[in-house]
C-alpha cells in the first residue's frame, strides 16, 4: 500500500537473514530456559506435545501476518495493519498493547535473569539482591539507549550463535536417552483444564511480530517478510520440541525446578553444564532485553508522529539524537512491572495482551485487501485455502485469551484505560480530524 513520508529516514539495509534475527531473537529470550519445567509439572510426560501443538497453532497466526505484511513498506507492523482497517483508535489501541506487552516480557525476563544468576549466587534470587540486580538492569539498559546504541545485524547473530549452541549441543547429546515408546505410546495432553498451560508456553512462541516493527527498514519488506518469520516460526517450533523431549527424558522429576535447562546441562555435561546453560540463559535473556530496550521505544515514537500519542513521546534528544522520553518512559514502566510481579504471573499478562494485538490484527485482513488495489493483490503473499488459515488462527487466539485469569484481564484493561487518555489527550492537543 502507500508509503508515507519516513520522518526517521531509514535505510532499507535489513535482508531476509536479518529479519529472521530479528524475529528469533524476540521469540527466543528466558521462555525456553525457564518453562520447561514449568509446562512439565502441569502437563507431565505430553509436555513434549503440547509444545509441538501450540508451536503449529502459532504458525497459522504468523502465515496470516506474514499475508498482512505483504501489503505495507512501512514500520509499524500491527499499529498499520489495524489502522489501516479501522481506524486511529483501534490502530493506537493495539499498538499501545503490544507495547505494555513488551514491557511485561522485560519485566517477566528481568525475574528470570535473577533465577539464573541466582543458581551461580543465590544472593541474586531474592530479596534485595533481586531488587538490586532488576534495578540496576533496568537503569543500565535505559542509560544505554538513552545516549545511543550501535545495534545491528552482526550483534543479533553473536547473540544467536551464544544462546543457540549449548542448547542445540544438550538436544545433540540427549537424543540417545529418549525412548522409543515416546513415539510409539506417545501421551497427548488432556484438553480438560489445558487453557492455562497453553497460555503459559505461548509466552515461548510470541515475539515473532517484531520483525514486522522493521518493515521500513528492509529490503523488499511484501516479500522478504512473509518468508522470513514463517521459516523462523517453524525453526522455533521444532527446536522446543527437541528440547523437551531431550528434558523430559533426562531430568529426574524430583530435580524438576525452575532453571529448568540448566539442570538439563548439570545432568548431561555435569558441574561445568551447569555453568555453561546458566551463562548461555544469560546471555540469551541479556539480548532479548537489550532488544526490547531498544526496539520498543519506537512504538511510541511512532505512535507519536502519527499523532496518536502525546507529542512528549516523539521528542527526539538534541545531542544523543534517540528518542528519550519514550526510552525513559519504557525503562521506568518496565521497572515498575519488574519489582511488582512474578515470572509466571507476568508471561500470562504479557501473553494476553499480545493475544489481543493478534486478534485484531488478523481481524483487518479483509478490510485491508478490500483497499488493496489490483497490483498490491497480485504481489502479495498467498495463503492456502483462502481464509481458511485465517480463521483457524483467529478462532485459537481467542479460545487461548478467555483461558487468561481475572487478575490478566483487570492489569491489561487498567493499562488500556490508561493508554485511552494518552490517545484522547493526543486527539485533543493535536486537533485531530478523523
């Protein structure tokens, strides 16, 4: 569709490879070194499979954006899509939370960098040790962005190849322990009373969107971009699967505990595994971070300059050239989010509240080809079956988010109320005509 005028004159210097960085590095952050043993105590010896159903439910979610993708060049991602489809309001409302969504997860992976940390020492796992390491997160990664941060493709692959390796190493040298009747008297999970675990391991699988927040700065986003986060969704999908297998058919249940992989490492590679997975989740945990800090703060940016937030948000700083209202606005609200909740308590908040993001966001997908003119249709992603695919992904997302608790649904309302008065307080100064 129509490209706008880039007040931030990117430059289209992101390619496929990047875009699957991007999009990796955002899925896979604490989710898989902290919910393994999380899943299993709920789910037992089908966790394998459950993980393996919701990571195929996902990909339907990611091919139907990857089709909304198709039709825009602009940064933006979702806030376009929904925009485009029904208007400022609703594309303001999911763009704000996706943004609460993403401050959740710094906050949810903030709690499990303490965990890990704390396995090395226990000091950083509890009391004013968590507070003290959280806090100093917070306000490193905030000063960092705040002044300017060199980020880049070659950084996003140091930080894959760090993660990925000693997992993909644990999946290697633990395949010869599962036994064959894991296939051949493989247990299903039980759908009665599921809805909560699933809502749990989507925390694992969601991220992927944020590869579409960098459309204004790829190389032939309509293209590059479906391809992409699809071949990404599906890497992901079966290395959790791996990895589950591998834990459930390693770990002893009585050693189950929340640094689940890193027992995993202790098992397989002993005292140094133990060392060598903790790091690993440091460092894995460290970019996601690093990411979100960086990347977030551009939604409201964004938001902004399209007059949908206050003008405050938009202030670019005169020496450091970032934009560091937002980034000190995030970092604070992060901090917050951080201090006040628990790992699991925040995956579920932050898993909903993109849930919500998706299901508007899949909802425009009619409205935006009904504008799409004849050459945008015929150069945009194809999907089998029409809107087959579409709707299954659709129906999942809202069947997952009624799974979600009072307490998930009364923060993420409270925070949408809160995000309406910056939207109407923005309307007004702005003088907006809709």
């Amino acid at each position: 569709m129509g490209e706008r005028e880039n007040k931030s004159k990117l430059l289209r210097t992101v390619g496929v490879i990047g875009i699957a960085l991007v999009a990796l590095n955002s899925t896979i952050g604490s989710g898989i070194f902290t919910l393994p043993s999380i899943v299993l105590e709920q789910a037992g010896s089908a966790s394998p499979w459950l993980f393996l159903l919701v990571g195929i439910s996902i990909i339907t979610i990611v091919l139907t954006f990857g089709r909304l993708s198709s039709f825009f060049t602009d940064s933006g991602g979702p806030v376009l899509y929904t925009k485009e489809a029904f208007g400022p309001l609703v594309g303001f409302s999911t763009g704000w939370i996706l943004y609460i969504s993403r401050a959740t997860a710094f906050a949810a992976n903030s709690n499990a960098l303490a965990l890990y940390l704390g396995s090395l020492v226990p000091w950083f796992s509890m009391g004013s040790g968590r507070v003290t390491l959280i806090t100093s997160i917070c306000l490193l990664l905030t000063w960092v962005n705040y002044i300017g941060i060199k980020d880049g493709i070659k950084m996003l692959l140091f930080f894959t190849v760090i993660k990925l390796l000693p997992v993909l190493i644990l999946i290697i040298m633990g395949l010869q322990y599962i036994p064959i009747e894991f296939f051949t008297k493989a247990s299903l999970p039980q759908m009665n009373g599921i809805g909560p675990t699933v809502l749990i391991i989507i925390y694992a699988f969601v991220g992927f969107e944020g590869a579409t927040f960098i459309s204004g700065e790829s190389k032939k986003p309509q293209s590059s971009m479906p391809s992409a986060i699809a071949k990404t969704s599906l890497f992901v999908c079966l290395f959790y699967f791996f990895i589950m297998m591998v834990y459930v058919s390693v770990v002893p249940s009585e050693t189950n505990n929340v640094g689940a992989l890193v027992s995993l490492g202790e098992t397989l590679l002993g005292p140094s595994g133990l060392i060598i997975i903790t790091l690993a989740a440091i460092f894995s945990i460290g970019g996601n971070l690093g990411a979100i800090m960086l990347a977030v703060p551009r939604l409201t940016l964004a938001l902004a300059e399209q007059n949908l937030l206050p003008k405050w948000f938009g202030k670019i700083h005169k020496k450091y050239s970032t934009p560091g209202n937002s980034i000190l606005f995030l970092g604070l609200l992060s901090l917050i989010f951080a201090l006040s909740g628990s790992f699991v308590y925040l995956v579920i908040a932050s898993s909903l509240t993109r849930l919500l993001a998706y299901i508007t966001s899949i909802s425009a997908l009619p409205f935006i080809e009904k504008k799409a003119d004849q050459k945008t249709l015929d150069n945009s992603y194809k999907l089998p079956g029409g809107y087959l695919i579409p709707i299954i992904a659709l129906v999942i997302c809202i069947w997952i988010t009624f799974q979600s608790n009072l307490d998930a649904w009364i923060l993420t309302v409270g925070l949408l109320l809160f995000g309406l008065i910056l939207f109407f307080l923005a309307r007004r100064d702005n003088k907006i005509i809709d």
